[in-house]
C-alpha cells in the first residue's frame, strides 16, 4: 500500500457515516441500544440463580461451600464444578475404603483430616512391603468404578478428570481444580499480615491416636479384635510381660515388666510417632505423653560388644522387627528411645500394643513395635538394612514425605466471616531432620511467607497457627510448607480452599 495514511482516513470516515445513519435509525424508532446487554444480564442472572454453589453444613454446625461464587456462571454452569472430583459423590472417602469388600488398612488421620485422592495415589505409587502393585492406582479406581457395585453412578471421565490441551493429558480434577475456578483471590504472601506461632507441646487426643493394625501376625489379630471389639487387656498380665536382651552382648538377660519398672528410672515426655508411609499432607501421626524405660539402660546391662551395628525391635510374633542403628541412638538423649508402658498417664490399649510398644524418636511408626518383648543386638552392614525414616522414591531416591506437613481441623471449601482472624493449626514433621521453618503461601504457590522454628527437635512435631484476615468475600487458597535442616522442602504443599462470606 502506498499511502497507508490516506487509507486509514478513509475508513475512519466511512465508521463515521455508519455511526450517524445507526443514530438516526434508533432515534427514529426509538431504539434502545442497551436492551441486548440488559437481557443477556437477565438471563446470566437467572442461570445462576439457578446454578449456585451447594451448601452443606456438617453435624457441629461448620458450612462447607466446596465450589467458590464468582462473578458468573463459569463455576457452576460451565466446569460444572460441583459435579466433579470424589466429594461429589462420596461424603467420606474414608468410610468408602472401610467399607470396601476386600478389606483396607484402617485410616485414621489426625486432626479430623479428610481422605483425599492423592493420599491413595501416595501409598498406591510405590510402596514396596506395603502394596504388591507398583503405580496401579489408575487401574485400581477405574475398575471399582466400573464394577457391579458401582454401575450406576453416572457421570463420565471430566468427573474425575480435567483435560489439559496444553499437554494432551487428562489431570484429576481435585489437583487441578484452583488453577481452573474463577472467584479465588491471591493475596500476595511476602507481605501478607498474618500471625504465626509454633511448639512442641501440642499433643494428640487419645481418642484419635494413630496406631495402624496390619493383619501379619497372630498378636495382629488379637489386637484388631480387641479393636473392633473392645475386648480386655487383662489377659496378657502386665507385671509378667518379660523382655529378652540378646544377640551381640555380654550379658544376654530377660526380665519382667515389673522387675524393669522396679529397676530402673521411668521416663515421661511428649513424643511423636509418624507413619513412614504417610501420604503427602496426611496425617498418620501421633503426638502423645509417653512413660517408659529409656532402652539405653538395657544395652547397658547387657553389654554391647564391638562390632554391633544396630537393635531390633521386636513383637512378640517376630512378624514385623525393624533396626535402628546404635549411632542414630548416639545421636539422642537417653529418653528418646523409651520401651513405653503407658500413653497420657494410662497403660497401654490393645490396640496400641499392651503392655509395651517400643517408641524411638526419629524414626519411623514400624520401629514402634507393639507388644516388644525382645531386643536384638546385631552387626548387619548398614547398606543392607532399611532405616524407616520417611518414604523413598525408588527409581530418583528422593523423599516424597520428608518434610510432610498438614492443615488440621479446617475442611474445604469452609465458610469464613469476612473481615474477622481466621486460625489455621496443623503440623510439620521429618522424622530424623529438624524442622527449620514453616511457609505458606496465599497466591497458590507464587510467592511464601517464611516463618522460622529455630530450636525445633526431632522426635516431636513442630505444631503450627497461621491467623490470617480475609479483607474482602470470595476464596482464599492457603499452601502450606515446610523446610528441614538439610534442606529438604516439603515437595506437596498441603492446601485448603476457604469461602470468605
């Protein structure tokens, strides 16, 4: 074109003529140019109206909206949001696993955690000695899904999933959904006004106490009896539990539980037990006020000889003993590796392993053995021991529950008040590696607030508050982090949606 700037002053003119003749038509018939807007208006109205976010509100009075409000109907009407992920159709994930025909591990989370997909995907990746079946989880679900249980439950693939064109993959919905829902404000973390505390004081209800119950061995039998069935400890009498001392000692011995109580000194201190295989943001984990003998004492008597590497643990069917080094005991006071005979002031239940359950501060729940009643010194070569202190990955050697970190108490999708301090309370743990800092984040990971816990021991969790104001309505998304000594970071936040209302 020669003269671009003639061109574009002719079609200027032309808009020009066709503004004025557009005038003219509606003044002429009295049109209104804003009656096209006014009733698409009408209509979203009336669509959303009729699309709302659900509202459920549980048995102590706390409302959840799962889906956030936003300026439209792109929530409701186009996701389809409530439609989609577990909680559309399940109330209680964990109920469904309890009530599965083959049977499950019994869940049961700390601080009134809900079960959530991505816990199932974290034990059904790879969980050698656990789950025979490596990365199945897709299998798993897509066949329960499809079975005759399950026949009529409707919906299609994007109630599970979302499709991501970006990469051609179809993603669960649950993991991706607060990167697809509009209404969600994103506060910038680094200068959020926000409130942090933490201690290691905080200790679990005994009620919700985490114990898992494998089905392995026969005293596992009797203890899930007596846990379906409250059945009574008496009949394995508590003052002649005895506990052998051998394998690579001087003075191999065995004595009672009361002779061990009348021996020697009792411990009592807050201590924390966590399950190796703890999904990410999960919560097996326990905190609870331990009496007990400190094991040192034992190996003293019995006279360690040179050369030993490490001690068993063991139950009383010799089912399940897991080592733990005697450098890693070197590495602690006495009192962090106690044979515990009561938990908050009480014997032992069942359940929990009466009448003695060894605990070891720093490693994982299989070095709690239930009913221990014997110690075994020995001198197998590190490299062919597995030491449970969080989950490795096999094939990348990485951590991906060390540091776990969790947000108790809260659900998602909670209704807020707007205007008024909101307290989130939850816990960072890793196992051998102290916990050095806690970081949240309120933009959905773009940015973190970093608050440190200098002091923070192994052996007890670090229990967490962050007090946080919503200045105005609609969803906040809190991510929640944690850091180690050795510089490890929590590698899957856990996250909560809350509805500022």
């Amino acid at each position: 074109m020669k003269n671009p700037g003639r061109a574009l002053a002719a079609l200027l003119a032309a808009l020009a003529m066709m503004l004025c003749a557009f005038a003219a038509t509606a003044e002429s018939t009295d049109y209104d140019p804003y009656h096209v807007e006014q009733d698409l208006a009408a209509q979203m109205a009336e669509v959303q109206l009729k699309n709302e976010p659900k509202v459920r509100e549980l048995a102590n009075g706390v409302k959840i909206q799962r889906t956030p409000q936003d300026d439209g109907i792109y929530n409701m009407y186009v996701l389809k949001a409530d439609e989609r992920g577990c909680y559309a159709c399940h109330t209680s994930l964990q109920d469904t696993l309890n009530n599965l025909p083959m049977g499950h591990m019994d869940i049961n989370f700390a601080g009134d955690i809900d079960v959530t997909v991505d816990h199932c995907i974290s034990c059904h990746t790879y969980s050698p000695g656990y789950v025979p079946e490596y990365y199945s989880f897709g299998s798993v679900v897509h066949g329960l899904h499809k079975s005759a249980a399950f026949t009529n439950m409707g919906g299609d693939c994007m109630s599970c999933h979302d499709a991501n064109e970006s990469n051609g993959k179809m993603m669960l919905w649950d993991d991706v959904k607060y990167d697809r829902l509009r209404g969600i404000l994103d506060v910038d973390s680094e200068s959020a006004e926000a409130e942090f505390t933490w201690d290691q004081t905080t200790t679990t209800d005994p009620d919700d106490m985490f114990t898992l119950n494998w089905l392995a061995g026969f005293s596992d039998y009797m203890i899930y009896d007596d846990y379906v069935n409250d059945l009574d400890e008496s009949r394995f009498p508590f003052d002649d539990w005895e506990v052998t001392v051998d394998g690579l000692v001087d003075n191999p011995f065995t004595i009672t539980l009361g002779e061990m109580i009348e021996k020697y000194p009792s411990v009592t201190r807050i201590m924390t037990m966590h399950c190796t295989l703890d999904p990410v943001t999960g919560g097996l984990i326990t905190t609870n006020e331990v009496t007990g003998i400190p094991i040192k004492y034992l190996l003293d008597e019995a006279g360690v000889q040179e050369g030993a590497i490490e001690v068993y643990t063991i139950p009383a069917d010799e089912m399940c003993a897991y080592p733990v080094t005697l450098e890693h005991l070197s590495h602690y006071e006495d009192e962090d590796a106690l044979l515990v005979y009561a938990i908050d002031g009480k014997p032992l239940q069942m359940y929990q392993g009466y009448p003695l359950q060894s605990w070891i501060a720093g490693m994982g729940a299989p070095n709690y053995a239930k009913q221990c009643n014997h110690l075994l010194v020995s001198d197998e070569p590190v490299e062919d021991l597995y030491l449970y202190q969080g989950w490795v990955r096999e094939e990348d050697g990485r951590y991906f529950n060390k540091p776990n970190a969790a947000i108790f108490y809260t659900k998602e999708g909670q209704i807020i008040d707007v205007g008024e301090p909101f307290t989130f309370e939850g816990y960072a743990d890793g196992y051998d590696d102290p916990i050095v800092a806690v970081e949240f984040s309120l933009d959905r990971g773009q940015t973190w607030q970093r608050f440190d816990t200098e002091g923070a021991k192994c052996g007890v969790w670090v229990y967490w508050h962050y007090t946080f104001t919503p200045s105005e309505p609609g969803a906040y998304v809190l991510k929640v982090r944690s850091v180690t000594e050795s510089g490890l970071v929590t590698e899957t936040p856990a996250t909560m949606m809350v509805n500022a209302q």
